[in-house]
C-alpha cells in the first residue's frame, strides 16, 4: 500500500504531471546542431505555467491586465507599443528597448 497522498489532496507543487514544456530548446545530435522540445515536466500557476527547467508563459488575460504582451522582435514591440502595451521578450522576460 502506498503511503502517498491522492493526487486531489497534495499541494500544487507536488502535484504528479503528465504535461511536458514544448518550448524549443537547441542542442546537438548525431548530424550537428538541433532543435528539441523541452520536455520538462509542467507546474501551473495561477497566471500560467512553468517548467522545471526555467521556461514559464503567462495568460494572455494576464499579459493585458497587467499591460504587456510577448513581442518576437523590436518591431514587434515598437507597434505593441503604440497601442500602449509594452513587449516583452519571450525567453527573458526583459522589455525590448
């Protein structure tokens, strides 16, 4: 007999997941460089998710209460900026400039 809590009782943060992070990630296999799925395993949080390897994404809900979106590049950013919302790199966090 397992002496484990069920799955409804435990905290979030030892929740058992089966969701894997599917951020790319690079890397090297036996023709060179790659691109690979991150495959870390998923805690959800209340404004999104992260994984154990550091990768994490907010709701869009909360990306605009809060008044910023993801922007892939500076130009992305400079027209979210005329709308008044300020972009953000996806892999940092950090605001473009």
């Amino acid at each position: 007999m397992s002496s484990a809590p069920p799955p409804e009782s435990r905290p979030d943060d030892q929740a058992e997941t089966h969701e894997q992070c599917h951020d790319l990630v690079s890397g090297y296999d036996e023709d060179g460089p790659a691109t690979f799925e991150c495959g870390a395993p998923l805690r959800h949080t209340e404004s999104g998710y992260s994984c154990a390897r550091g990768h994490s994404y907010t709701y869009a809900a909360d990306r605009a209460a809060e008044g910023w979106d993801y922007a892939g590049d500076a130009v992305e950013a400079a027209l979210l900026g005329r709308a008044g919302v300020i972009g953000v790199r996806p892999g940092d966090g950090r605001p473009w400039l």
